[in-house]
C-alpha cells in the first residue's frame, strides 16, 4: 500500500480544480468585445445538445433567438453562424475577401493536410492561381456556357436509351441519372465518356457517393476529438473511399501524361499538364494537386446536379397535376421529335418556375462550405477577430416563412407570374453560394 501525504493531495486538487476552473473560463471568454451572442454551451462537447438530426433546423430556430449573425461553441472551437439573406449577402458578396479563407479540420487533414486543391485551399496566391485557372479553363470546354449543350444533349441520348432498355422494371433512377451526370464531367475532365456498364466506372461512381455519405457520418469529429475512438470504422470507410476516388484520378493523369501533346489539348487535365510545362516549377501544378482539383471537379459537379434531379424527379411523382402542365408547356414548345434546347427556355416560364422551386425545396445544400475570417472585420454589426470559423446556413434562405410563405409546400406559383406567363425573380432564391 503506497501512502500519500494529505498535503500532496490537497496540492493535486487544487491544481485540477484550477485547470478545470481554467477551460471553464476559456470556453465562455468571448474571442472579442462585441462578439456575436449565442447560447451557452458545455465545456470540451460546446452546443451540441442543442441539437438533435437535423441540425440546419435547429440552428434556424437558435437564429430566431439570437439573430442573423450569432455564435456557437462547436466542441472546443467557436464558430459564428449566418443566417438570413442580408446577413449572407454581406457576408459572402459584400465582404467576400473578408471570408475568403477556409478552416483547417481533422477531416480534411486525413487525406489533404495541405489543403490543396480548389476547395478547401487556403486564400493565398497559389489557390487564387489555380482557382482562375481552372475557372478559365473549365469554361474554356464549354462548362456554363451554350457551348456545353451539345455535350449535355448527347448524353442525354445515352440516357433515355438506357431507361428504354429497362422499361417496365423496377429500378434506382439515382444510380443511372448519377452515371449520366458524371460522365458529362468525364468528357470535360478526361477527354471521354465511360459505358455505363464499364465495371471501372460503375465503382467510382458508387465509391464517390459512398465517399460523400461517409463523410457526413465524421465530420462532428472535427469537434468532438474524444469521440474519435469510437468511430473507427467510420473514418476507416472515409480514408478508404476517399482513397479510391483519388487512385481513380491519378490513373487518369498518368494515361494522359503517356500520350500527352502539347499541339493538341483535348480536356482538363490536358491543359494542366500544358500549363506545368509553360511555367515549369514557378507553378504550383503537381500531381497532387491536379489529383485533388480532380476530385473537387467531380464533387462540385455530380452530386449536387444528381441530387437536384432526383428530387425533381420525386416532386413530379407526387405532384402529377403540375407534371401534367409541364409535360403540356414542353409538348406545345419542343414537340416529341427533338431534344430541349437552351433558346427554348423564354418559351418555357412554367417549366423554368418548376425547377427553380425544386432547387428552393430541396435545398440539397442546408451549409455552405466552411469559411474562416481573413482578416478582423465586421458582420451584422458584430467583431469578427481574423480566424474566426463561420458556418453559412443556406437553408434559412430558402425556408424562411417570413420569405416563403409555406415554405414546406412545393409550389411552382412562386416563381411564376400567370397573368403575363412569365418567370418571377427573387432576391431571396441563392442556391449556388458557397
């Protein structure tokens, strides 16, 4: 039996009574004066018990109470929440280069702990270089432009062949409709379309939904470090995915680099790999970085289209009235001979009504992608120190009922104007920030 003085124990209570005493202090001290308000929150697990599933809904209800722009300890960090069109608008338009840079998680650091890439890059010189540059030369290939149709339309062929061969089955539209998407990127991205029952295509595909589910299933790990542990087998499937989705784009790179001419530049990675040789090491182009543009491409482009789709999809099941008028609407404009095209677009205001309420509905993005405080500034009246995380809450500007009145109900009326058939515009519809 090992005897320890009563005075050595007093001393080892009085240290940890300090310590605790200490992150206690920590934890509630504001980063600033005229900090953002926000509720209280338990030391090391922070707010978290304010929230239940649907976290973008309770944090709605948390802006009800404290404002547009308030805080919340995630975990052990603080972050500012914004909500609500004014608040986001200054934030992101406004004050853009204010919040440019992005934070540093434990997520991204499993696989890109150099945060490169266009995504999640810090806002420096090298990430504003490479994000011009594959603004420039994605659009260079046709994407948002009327250029890309043609590429869109012939996928589309594709596609209704494919749901012609399988008619009167029982089928997961997602998984084909998913294929058609990423190969629209592939034709970009690589230079080629993928069969869609190419066995290597079929996994990658699949890998990267699986990628983007296991990441929603970890990415509270970014708060809650001490229950890391305990979900191995999560951030095993994470790593793994995200593993596969990368040796998929690197094999990609290694195929163009065999044949690479630098007289003929037929796709992304072709102009990457022309633009390192220009430049030679001034530029920040290494494989990595390529594989992880890749991969920031495909996540951008695929799921978010997929996901719009298939909701669009849902609505129509469920709402066979407003099908029927938009079946009409195309009937009478394009007819059953030919595909739609984007000059048909003014003579479609009740169509064009329809998929942007889908987008309003569906809000396929409740967050937009994290940012952090570049510098000390302002929001809504409140101190931001420079670091600062900041969470946007993109679902408060679609389901605001002080916006949108019923904003649970999908109603194409909300966007068009029947007296003069014509689409209505809306401050408050922003579906693409991030």
């Amino acid at each position: 039996m090992i005897f320890v003085p009563t005075d050595l124990v007093s001393l080892l209570v009085l240290l940890m009574t300090m310590l605790l005493a200490w992150i206690t202090t920590q934890h509630y001290l504001a980063p600033c004066k005229n900090f953002p308000p926000g509720p209280w929150g338990l030391p090391i697990i922070g707010s978290f018990m304010y929230f239940g599933s649907d976290i973008h809904t309770d944090m709605m209800k948390l802006s009800k109470k404290y404002g547009d722009v308030y805080s919340l300890k995630m975990g052990s960090h603080t972050a500012t929440v914004v909500s609500g069109v004014k608040a986001i608008q200054e934030c992101l338009v406004q004050k853009g280069n204010d919040f440019a840079d992005r934070p540093d998680t434990w997520t991204i650091g499993l696989f890109n702990p150099r945060c490169e890439g266009i995504v999640r890059g810090h806002f420096d010189n090298k990430w504003q270089h490479r994000r011009q540059f594959a603004h420039a030369t994605l659009r260079s290939f046709g994407f948002g432009k009327t250029c890309m149709e043609s590429k869109i339309c012939e996928e589309i062929l594709f596609l209704l062949d494919e749901f012609r061969d399988i008619q009167n089955q029982p089928i997961n539209a997602g998984n084909i409709i998913n294929r058609s998407v990423s190969n629209i990127i592939c034709s970009i991205t690589f230079g080629k379309r993928f069969k869609y029952s190419d066995p290597n295509f079929i996994f990658i595909v699949d890998i990267l939904g699986k990628c983007f589910e296991s990441h929603g299933k970890v990415y509270v790990l970014d708060f809650l470090p001490f229950v890391r542990p305990f979900n191995q087998s999560n951030i095993k499937t994470f790593i793994a995915t995200r593993k596969d989705v990368e040796k998929f784009c690197k094999q990609q790179i290694d195929e163009h680099r065999e044949v690479f001419d630098p007289n003929h530049i037929g796709d992304f990675i072709d102009a990457c790999l022309a633009e390192r040789t220009k430049h030679n090491s001034k530029v920040d182009f290494t494989d990595d970085q390529l594989k992880f543009m890749l991969v920031d491409i495909f996540g951008a482009g695929t799921e978010t289209v997929v996901t719009t789709l298939i909701w669009g999809l849902l609505f129509m099941v469920l709402h066979p009235e407003i099908q029927e008028i938009v079946y009409n609407e195309l009937d009478q404009v394009v007819g059953a001979n030919r595909l739609p095209r984007l000059n048909d677009r003014k003579h479609l205001p009740y169509t064009e009504a329809t998929l942007l309420e889908i987008q309003r509905i569906g809000s396929i993005l409740p967050f937009a992608l994290p940012h952090r405080a570049l510098r000390d500034t302002t929001l809504g009246g409140y101190n931001i120190p420079s670091g600062t995380a900041v969470t946007i809450l993109l679902w408060s500007i679609h389901r605001d009922p002080n916006t949108w009145p019923d904003p649970d109900k999908f109603d194409p009326m909300r966007f068009y104007d029947e007296k003069n058939n014509t689409v209505k515009k809306s401050e408050n519809f922003m579906p693409f920030l991030q």
